[in-house]
C-alpha cells in the first residue's frame, strides 16, 4: 500500500487545514498598512553616495601645478565616497562631440562627502588640453561614478604599500596619503615618486607636509642630480635602499615606466598577488590610414560614421558626436560593452572581455580598432 | 510614439524569460534594463587572470539530455539550452554545524542520498525515503497545477495528490516530525534551507521539499561561462525573435488609463512607450511605491502586508594556489552556527553576530575555470533584517572587510583550509551593490520571505487574483515562484505566458 501521509489525527483535518491557506493569505494582505509606501529605502540612498552615477560637477578653482599640470577642483551635484585609488570620468561637450576621460582623484575620499572632488591633470592629449586651456570657474562637467580597483586591500594586500609613481602618476597614492593621514586607511605607505627634474614635482610640500611615521616620499629625478633627491629612474637597487620585508607594490605611470619596473622588480620574485598596476587608456595604433564605416544602432536610432583604422572604435563614435558610454578606456571596465554585429576588430593589447562576451559577439568599443565596416549595437550614455 | 504590445521592465533572469514567451507567442515586445548588461544577479565579472561568478551556485532541476528537469525542459523550449555549454555539479553539499559537530558531505541521487544518510545516521531510511516520496507527489501535484495554470480541481488533486494536500499546510519541521525523522537526518537534510532564506519552522515544507527534490533527484549544472553565458543566450534569443532590449535604460513610470489599467510606460530619458501589458522583473515595492502615480489601495495594503526576504552579501576571492594545495575539498559548503534554523536566522539579522555563509569553490566543479595553480571561492550570507541600512558611506568598506575577514576566518577554521596569505583578487558585494545594480530596496536578493503564510503554494494559488491592475504582472523573485534561479526562470515563463493570453483575449 502505497505511503499515506497523516499529521493530525484524522487526515481530514491535514486537508481542512490547507483549504485555509488561500483565505489566510488574502486576509493578511488585505490586512496590510494603508500607508503609502516608502520611495526610497536606507542602504539604497546609501548606494546612492558610493554610486553616485552621473552628476553635474561645478569648476569652482583651477591650480597650477606645474609647467604642464594642473589640478581642477569641483563642487558636485551630490554627496557622494570612493575609495582612494579610484578614477572618474569627467566630461563635458567639446566642440560637436561629448567627450569625456578617466582620471584619477587626487583629493580625500572625505572631501567628496562634502561635495569637493579634485583631479590633477596633464596636458597630453585632446581633452587635457581643452582643460588645460579653455575650462575656467564656473564651467559644468559631468562626473562620472568612482572606478578602479587601484586601492589598498586590506585582507589582501601587505601593511606596507611601495608606490611607484611616475609624473602624473602620483595622483591616486596623494589622495591614499591624505586618506592615511586622515585616518580613512590603515596601512604605511612609501611612495617612489619619479620625475623628470624637480620642478615637474606635483604636491611637493603637501606631501612633505603628510610625511609621517606611515607615510614617506622618495623623489627621483631622471634628469637632474641634486641634493637631497634621488637621480636616475626607479630600479631595484633603490628600492633596496629604503624597503625590506614584506610589501605590495602598486604603479601609476606611463607604459614604459611599468616595462622598466617590470624587469627591475624580478629581482624581488614577488607573487602576481603582491603587484597592481593602474591600467593606461588605449592610444592610437600604428597602422597605415583607412577610414571604414560603422553602423551604430543605439536606442531606436541608427547612425554611419566613419572610423579611421588608427583609432578605436569609441574614439569614431565619439568623434561623429554619438553620445555612447565610455569609462576606463582600457578595456577592463566592461562600461561600453556593446553587440558586435559584423564586422572585424583587433584588440588593443589583452582581451578583458568576459568569456561569453567573445563567444556571443560583444566587443569592449575603448580597446578595439576597426579592421572592416562595422555594425554594433551601442547601449545608451 | 512608439508603441508595443508588452514591455517588460528588467532583463534579470524572469524578465529575459518572459520576453522570449511574449515573443514566441507573437507579441512585439520592448525589453528594458537600466544596467548595461542582462542577467541582473546572472552576471560575472572580471578581476585580474579571473573571471567571478556572481551569483549562481548551482543551477537545479535541469538534468542531462535523457533525464531532463523542468528547467531544461524550458530551455529547449525557449531555444537556448544548445547555445550554452553546462558541466555537472559533481556533489550536493557539505555542511558543518557547529552546535550538532555536524559535517556531512551529500550526494546526488536520491537512492545514493538516502543510503549516504543511513550511514552518518542509523535508522533514517524510512524517514528519508518517506520524505522523498512525498517530495516526488509534490514535484507531480506542481506539474499538473501548472499544466492548468493553478486553475487545480480540488477533487482530484485529493485523490491523485492525496499527500501533497495533507502536507501542503505544514511547515518543514512540522512534516520531519510526523516522518519521525532522527534529529540529526533532521539536521543534515535541512542544510538547504538558506537557499530559500526562511527558517525551518516557518518555511513551507512544500516548497522546501520541491526545492531539495528538484536538486538530489537530477543534479545539478552550472554553464561553463558562468551565469552571464546564460543572460547572453538568452538575450540573443530576445534578438533572434525579433525582439528590442535598451540596456542603460530605466522604466521610471507606468501610466494608467481612466479604468486604472496599463497604458504605457515612461523610460529615464522622458521616451514614453505605448503599450497595454507590463510584466515587472521587479519588486511591487518599486512598483507601487515609485512608478504609478495612483495605486490601488488594495496593492498598497498587499504590498506593506510581506516581508523582504534575505539582504545578499557575497565575496569573491581569487587565490593563488590551487584547491588541492589549500586544502578546500568541496565545491558547496553551508556553514552553520547551528542546525536550530529559527535561532540561526534570529543570528543573521546583524552584521556582528551573522556568521552563516554558504561558500563554493568553482574549480572542485570545473577545475578549468581559472588558470592552473590557482582556483577561485565565492562566500554567500544574508542579513534577516535592514542592519546594513545603518552603515554610513564612510563606515561602509571598512564593515565590508569585518564581514570579509569574519568569513575567510570561518572557513579556515571549520574545513582546516588555509587561505589567507593566497588572496590574488578580492572583491565584495554588499547590501549596497545589490541595491544599486538591480534597485531591490534594502539590497534584498530574495524577493519577499517565504513566511508561511506567503509560502509557495498559496502563492500559486493566488496568481489570479494577486495583482489587480489590468495589464500588469510580475516576474522574479517576488512573484508567485518566489527566488532563486530556477524559480526566477519559472516566474518569467508563467507570467510571459499569460501575457500573450491577456493581449490574445483583447483580440
């Protein structure tokens, strides 16, 4: 006889008690608050100041630094916090296009909470320079949110960060600095800072001013032999010079720095985990001129624009006035992932994508160049 | 203007769904999502040389080509389960218990699960076997409800589904307790119940036994590209079908008609969508607390009326050693303070005292997932009550780590793993990140609690009547499924398909 299940005594009663589900439910919803219901809850307004999104960000001082940089301060729309380390975009339309670029925050994550934010710029390319020479007081951006993973991991990393900063490079480990010496992170922090000669030194008294126990500054100069610095580039033996134990290092700098870095620091045979590197946007590529054709549906609305083989794919885009997302241009942030349709692409240096974004077609637009027309499907900005 | 027969708000795992039926049943469909990438909790992420799952530990109830489950049965039918690659899970759980000096390691099967439990415990076998038997009618007594769209005939649910009925009140405890099951068979086969989030006295025994069946009876499996191959395949049947999806798109307002019913949908930029059928991948909270200007009072007092289900809470650790030289043998761990579930769920209502996780090592399930030498973990709690709602921004990364570091200290410490010192990647997902990449209030990941009275089955019972605005229904977590991946996939096939009913009856 096949197995009868029975609680109450009679079985009758088991049956009797499930026709009373439907009712009870209907009579505790019914039974629920008149009350309208919240809008908005406290971890998500909470989420909102760590994820801000896109906000209107105000010009409010513009500082200059050095020859070539300046650090431009910002009133935000809102409140928000990062991590110090983090990047954001900034934009703004110039000419017939909506740019924007990726730039390390060399202000405290505290300021942001009172709706200051500073990025410490150098004139190198089409959108610096625009800052460099157009923007003034007043002027709107658009902020994007805080990104990167460029940041002092406490149950990973070692209690003491070597930081190898090159030029510019030395935004995000100021804005670590202030964050230690704030009390905001915990951990001692030596910064290897290069520069050409000394006066490309950006926030030289400020940082001498945050040297403490935690904290310590090493200039190197390439170009200049001076008291009081260190002359050359930053190598092994340097680094011997002032560090022991067990470290993580993390660079900020441009391309060649890191390969120099690279084979100096072999001498320390240090695990993958113990070495970060901030990811540089994609440039241009060499290769002979050609200009394709892309396709580009975005929303209900399909553009043709052209796109020069040197360029990437966002650069075209962005070049023809299409307003598309765009964040870390390096390929590693996934913002722009869009559908490829057709098409061929090269990829600028390792694949970052997903494993199922190359398997289904989406391409990252920031780190391919076009190699035929071209159709994608773009999300919005 | 442009106008649709449906739109659906969301592109999560019920959302996709419930596109490809409106498509499949011929009705021009506008799928919307306010996050760049499909899937909502279906995603995956990359960190250096790895690439994370995001959520997904398992995926129940699908099977292989010849013993196929209800969720392979509905890829077939949707057209996608040839456009993913799945590997097999190869064992259920292990869970450790602190209290009981619980640790049993389960497999699939029900007959190699039942023999597996009369070993740790002596005398189960009747038990077990009763309970698996009862959990077989269930998994019938659901298919044929749902082959009439929970439209049962009560007569002859009582004589085919005789035990479903009996059962069918009583919650998890109350039906082991009439199996005269052993305490600790008890114990170890409850080890799930943090899948569902509700604790054990109050949890429907249905849907638990629905749930434990769906996975010992055929496996489990897990598409090699991680949860986001499966957002992808689906999104790409969207396409193929004819469909239109705007990612970065939020659905802000759904307008009504002078009788109260749908008539149209506003996105972000201010686009208004014309259209008379919404299906919502989201919570009725949002819903009706946001998005319509004049809810009826009876969807407010409903709503107010259920309780948010578990907030999520997850860390991703990519390590430099592989699973081998750590120590970590699994692939799923439940680690438990206690196998008592409601003095457990009392403990996960804080940050200070939740030390629950249930935690998985990917490469115990493909070894290939991440590159030789190394192997990567996911960590999962949740948190029964709005505690993180206190976490100011500045205090926020600093809990995150406590939490972190709380749990890599747990796990060292109940399996003997030794992971720290092997971190090559880290990254944490709290309340916060859930809130802001799926807009659930309070980071919730579970839709509303399956609390006895809002359990499975009168959930399904009432799927006619729930909600009361013409044009509108639900999909997801907090709809009539309740959470969970397959639930989730179930919600969008039902409420996509009554959908295209709905527009067929309009004509």
């Amino acid at each position: 006889m096949p197995y009868v299940f029975k609680k109450q005594i009679f079985g009758f009663m088991d049956l009797l008690r499930f026709k009373k589900m439907v009712p009870k439910r209907r009579r505790k919803l019914a039974e629920g608050s008149a009350a309208p219901l919240p809008e908005t809850y406290r971890v998500n307004e909470t989420a909102k100041i760590l994820h801000p999104g896109f906000q209107r960000a105000v010009l409010v001082s513009v500082k200059e630094e050095t020859a070539d940089t300046k650090t431009f301060t910002f009133q935000t729309e809102r409140p928000f916090y990062f991590r110090a380390g983090q990047y954001a975009t900034l934009g703004c339309g110039v000419e017939k296009s909506v740019l924007s670029r990726p730039y390390s925050i060399s202000s405290a994550p505290e300021d942001a909470l009172k709706r200051k934010v500073s990025f410490t710029v150098k004139k190198a390319g089409f959108f610096s320079g625009y800052l460099f020479d157009e923007a003034k007081e007043g002027d709107v951006f658009t902020l994007g949110d805080p990104s990167g993973d460029f940041c002092y991991e406490p149950l990973k990393d070692a209690k003491h960060v070597v930081a190898l900063a090159g030029g510019s490079g030395i935004t995000p480990f100021y804005s670590m600095a202030q964050a230690i010496a704030d009390g905001t992170e915990d951990f001692r922090l030596t910064i290897f800072y290069g520069a050409n000669t000394e006066k490309d030194i950006i926030f030289r008294s400020e940082l001498d001013k945050l040297a403490s126990e935690k904290i310590r500054v090493i200039y190197v100069l390439s170009d200049e032999e001076k008291e009081g610095f260190e002359h050359g580039f930053i190598g092994a033996e340097l680094i011997q010079k002032y560090v022991s134990g067990d470290f993580t290092v993390m660079m900020c700098g441009p391309q060649a720095m890191y390969a120099y870095a690279d084979g100096q620091l072999a001498a320390f045979s240090l695990p993958l985990r113990r070495v970060k590197k901030e990811a540089n946007c994609v440039g241009v590529r060499d290769v002979k001129p050609q200009t394709f054709t892309l396709t580009v549906h975005i929303g209900f609305e399909t553009f043709s624009v052209p796109a020069d083989a040197r360029e990437t794919v966002l650069t075209a885009m962005e070049r023809a006035g299409l307003r598309v997302p765009a964040k870390c241009r390096a390929g590693g942030c996934g913002f722009c992932h869009s559908k490829l349709v057709s098409g061929k692409f090269s990829l600028a240096g390792a694949d970052k994508r997903r494993l199922a974004d190359a398997k289904f077609g989406y391409i990252h637009p920031c780190c391919s160049y076009p190699d035929s027309d071209m159709e994608l499907i773009v999300p919005k900005a | 203007m442009k106008k649709y027969d449906a739109v659906v708000i969301g592109a999560g795992n019920g959302g996709l769904v419930a596109a490809i039926r409106l498509l499949q049943g011929g009705a021009k469909t506008l799928l919307v999502e306010k996050h760049n990438l499909p899937g909502g909790f279906a995603t995956s992420f990359r960190r250096g040389r790895f690439e994370f799952e995001a959520s997904l530990h398992e995926l129940n109830d699908f099977g292989t080509a010849d013993n196929a489950g209800d969720v392979r049965d509905l890829f077939d039918e949707l057209g996608v389960t040839e456009k993913i690659d799945w590997l097999e899970i190869p064992e259920a759980y292990r869970v450790i218990a602190r209290a009981e000096k619980l640790d049993a390691t389960m497999p699939f099967g029900v007959s190699a699960f039942i023999d597996k439990m009369e070993k740790y415990v002596p005398g189960s076998r009747p038990s077990v076997t009763k309970f698996f038997a009862l959990a077989e009618e269930i998994r019938l007594a659901q298919a044929y409800s749902s082959s009439v769209n929970g439209k049962t005939d009560p007569k002859y649910m009582v004589e085919h589904y005789g035990n479903f009925v009996r059962c069918g009140s009583y919650s998890v405890n109350e039906v082991l307790s009439a199996l005269k099951m052993p305490k600790k068979a008890k114990d170890i086969l409850n080890a799930y119940w943090c899948y569902l989030g509700a604790h054990c006295d109050d949890l429907s025994f249905l849907h638990y036994a629905s749930m434990v069946n769906r996975y010992i009876l055929r496996g489990a499996s897990m598409p090699k590209m991680r949860s986001h191959e499966i957002s992808l395949a689906l999104t790409e049947r969207v396409r193929e079908l004819g469909g239109d999806i705007l990612f970065n798109t939020e659905a802000v307002k759904i307008s009504t008609d002078r009788e109260g019913g749908v008539a149209g949908v506003t996105l972000g930029d201010g686009t208004e969508i014309i259209t008379r059928h919404v299906v919502a991948n989201c919570a009725p909270h949002v819903v009706f607390g946001r998005m319509m200007d004049k809810a009826p009072e009876a969807e407010i007092r409903a709503t107010n009326a259920r309780k948010f289900a578990g907030r999520g809470f997850s860390m991703f650790l990519g390590l430099d050693a592989s699973a081998e030289e750590l120590g970590v043998e699994n692939h799923n761990y439940f680690l438990y303070d206690t196998m008592d579930t409601a003095a457990q769920y009392e403990k996960m209502r804080t940050i200070k005292e939740n030390e629950v996780q249930a935690t998985v090592c990917l490469n115990r399930a493909y070894p290939e997932c991440s590159p030789k030498g190394t192997c990567m973990m996911y960590f999962t709690t949740l948190y029964m009550s709005d505690d993180w709602g206190n976490i100011k921004p500045e205090e926020y990364y600093k809990t995150k780590n406590y939490v972190a570091d709380k749990m890599i200290a747990r796990f060292e410490r109940d399996t003997g793993a030794k992971l720290r010192g092997h971190i090559e990647e880290i990254s944490i997902a709290a309340p916060m990140t859930y809130a802001r990449y799926c807009g659930h209030p309070e980071g919730v990941i579970y839709g509303y609690e399956s609390q006895y009275w809002d359990g499975l089955m009168p959930r399904l019972q009432m799927m006619g009547e729930d909600h009361k605005v013409r044009g509108l229904r639900f999909a997801g977590g907090y709809a009539m499924r309740l959470s969970g991946y397959s639930s989730a996939y179930f919600s969008g096939d039902i409420s996509g398909r009554q959908t295209v009913g709905d527009i067929k009856k309009e004509g």
